[in-house]
C-alpha cells in the first residue's frame, strides 16, 4: 500500500537505514511538496521491493542511457503521471535520489534528475560525470542536484 509523504510532518519512515535519514525525508518531503502546490497531486511511495518495475525501469534507463549503475541500496519508489509527464522515483539509502522525467508527447521533455541529500558524498559512480549544483530548501536544506536528457524510447 503506497504512502502519502507528508510535507507538513517530516517523517524519515522507510528510510532509517540511510545514514542521512533526516536529511532524505526533508528532500522526499520537498518532492511531495512541490508536486502538491504545482499540480495538487499527492506525493505517494511504497517500499522498493513493492515497486521493483519502477526501480527496474529507472535502472535500465540509467544503464541504457550512460551506463550508470547505482551502488547503493533503493529504499523507496513511486511512479505516477501529471500534465503529461510520466514521472519515476527512487530514493536510495545513500541518500540520493532520481526522478525520471518522461514526456508522453513525442518530442516533450524527458531527462534523468539526480539529488543529493544534506551530507552525503557524491556518489562514486555519479562523480566524474555530473556536475552538481545546489539550491536551498526549508525542507532538505542544501540539495545538490543535476540531470541530463535521455535520447532513447522507454
């Protein structure tokens, strides 16, 4: 059964076993809040092993795209469609998370996102690619993020 994150009462249920729990459930709660005030969705997820097409879906386009393959462990996922956009989640344990954004019109929008919670490291695997930049929330303090655009069909 998927949860509603809670963007009013921060909880970092589902996610203890990260290192950075408090700091990823004020980025999954800043997602949640977002997606509630841009589009009045409700920001749902369900424990990893429950949702293993999504986190099989984000990987493959990962892997496909720049053959990226993530170390650490998914703890949380959730898909879900708005104005046109099929969006994907995962939040790992590390303390990163990735979003897949994926235009349902030909020729829309359609990237890889990839944040990374207060405190913890670039991971190693995403550090001699990307460069990231930072931007302040209430909720996750200094998230530091970066993307690029898939080419491919998925």
């Amino acid at each position: 059964m998927p949860t509603v994150v809670d963007f009013q009462q921060v909880s970092s249920a589902g996610l203890e076993s990260s290192p950075v729990s408090a700091a990823l459930a004020g980025l999954r709660a800043n997602e949640a809040r977002y997606y509630k005030n841009k589009y009045d969705h409700d920001f749902t997820v369900s424990p990893a092993s429950q949702a293993k097409d999504v986190v099989d879906y984000v990987h493959r386009i990962l892997k496909e795209e720049r053959d990226i393959v993530i170390a650490s462990r998914p703890l949380e996922a959730t898909s879900f469609e708005v104005d046109g956009l099929r969006m994907a989640y995962v939040f790992y344990e590390s303390g990163l998370a990735i979003n897949v954004m994926y235009a349902v019109e030909d020729g829309g929008k359609r990237a890889v996102g990839f944040k990374l919670s207060d405190g913890m490291e670039v991971p190693e695997e995403l550090a001699e690619r990307f460069k990231f930049a930072r931007q302040k929330s209430k909720l996750a303090g200094t998230i530091r993020g970066s993307y690029f655009v898939i080419k491919g069909e998925y």
